[in-house]
C-alpha cells in the first residue's frame, strides 16, 4: 500500500480528532452535557441520569446514542467492503458530514436560543448522527490507534508501551498527536463558545471540507501512479 497516502489519511484523521474535541466541548458546554462524538461519555451520562442523579439529562445523551448509530450503520452501508484505501465513496460520506456540519452552524446561527428544548435536541442528534457516519468512514481506513472519536485506547497502549512499562514506544507520535489534539480541540471549542455557538461548528465544517478535498485528490494521484505503472509494466 502507497506509504505516502496512508501518511496523508493519518495526517487528515488527527485533523478529524481536533474537529470532535471542538464538537464535544460545544455539545457539553453549550448543549445540556450531551457528547455528539464520544459515545463512551454519553453511555456514562445516561447511566447517571437514569440513576437519578440531580441535573444530569437523559433524553439528549439516549437519542446521541440512537443517531449516532444510525449515522454510523448509514455510512457503513454505502461504504461497503471499499478495503483502506480511500474511494470515492469516502469523499462522499466526509463531504455529507461537512455540508451537514455547515448547515447545523446556520441553523444554529437563525434559530434564537438553539440549545434550549426541541431546538437543541434536534441539533445535537443531527451532530451525532453526523459524527458517526465521520466515525465509520474513518474506521474504514484503520489507521492503528486513531478513531477520531475516543483517545481512550489510545492512551492505554501509549502507557503500555512505553519505555517506562518496558515497551518500545510503538506509534508514540501519532499517539500523544490524537490525544493532545483532541485536548486542544476541547479548548478551541470551548473558547468559540464564548463568540457564538455556530462558530465552532462552522470551523468543524472547515475542517472536514478540507479532509474531504485532501484526501479525494490525494487518491487521484494514488490512482494516477497505479495506472502508470501498469502501462509501463505492460509496454515491457
């Protein structure tokens, strides 16, 4: 497999590791405590809410979960068996989230009081539901330690293989990158708050635009040097 293009796919997932650290502050702190990308939160928040547990919701976190999945098995099914490389049907699936990302931050951005009742349930499903379909597609590509959605694993195998537990820093870098990343994405999220909270989401909307049109060229070249060498190696 092309070495550089799987170097760019890590390169635009660490990207899509920081858009869901700003997805989940915004949703957290602007939106009810509910994560739209890190469905472990969400199942933890549930429990508590359930529980009975003073100020902790339950309908919005239930229906992240529900959407998420939903967004995920919708993405899945157009993926198919595409194998790693990145296809086109990739592109489509990283440019729906991008363009339903930037329509969330319209909306956000008309509607008065977006995070309160109706308003703000149906924004963050739709962000869930968004993220999973990012989620699955990102999956497709198993890019080792690099979901774009949770850093917990992530962490587990930097400290386990760490010198320290007498391991051999295997994939440190891209490691400690998605775990620092989403961690300056949660803070770039947060600060956008403070502005509006369309702006965060129009900056994730950015973001994945980018992914998006990076990684679709990226494959056109990927494809370009695949068929040049078939013609040279069938001119021989």
């Amino acid at each position: 497999m092309d070495t550089m293009n799987r170097r760019l796919d890590l390169a635009m997932l660490l990207l899509l590791t920081f858009s869901t650290g700003m997805v989940d502050a915004i949703g957290y702190l602007g939106f009810d405590k509910v994560f739209t990308g890190n469905m472990t939160g969400n199942v933890v928040i549930l429990g508590m809410g359930l529980a009975g547990a003073d100020g902790v919701p339950v309908l919005r976190p239930a229906l992240a979960l529900v959407f998420f999945m939903l967004g995920a098995a919708l993405s899945g099914r157009i993926l198919g068996d595409i194998g790693e490389n990145w296809h086109h049907r990739t592109t489509v699936i990283f440019s729906g989230v991008a363009v339903g990302c930037a329509a969330l931050s319209l909306y956000v951005a008309l509607v008065p009081d977006p995070e309160i009742g109706l308003a703000g349930t149906i924004f963050t499903s739709a962000l869930s539901a968004l993220m999973g379909a990012q989620a699955a597609a990102a999956r497709k590509m198993k890019i080792a330690d690099v979901t774009t959605v949770v850093v917990t694993s992530t962490i587990v195998g930097l400290a386990a293989d760490s010198s320290l537990a007498g391991g051999d820093n295997v994939r440190w870098i891209r490691r400690a990158l998605a775990v620092v990343l989403i961690l300056i994405g949660a803070l770039a999220g947060a600060a956008t708050l403070m502005l509006n909270q369309w702006i965060g989401i129009a900056l994730v909307a950015v973001m994945i635009s980018a992914a998006a049109v990076i990684g679709h060229l990226g494959e056109k070249k990927r494809r370009t040097r695949a068929e040049a060498a078939a013609a040279v190696s069938s001119n021989v």
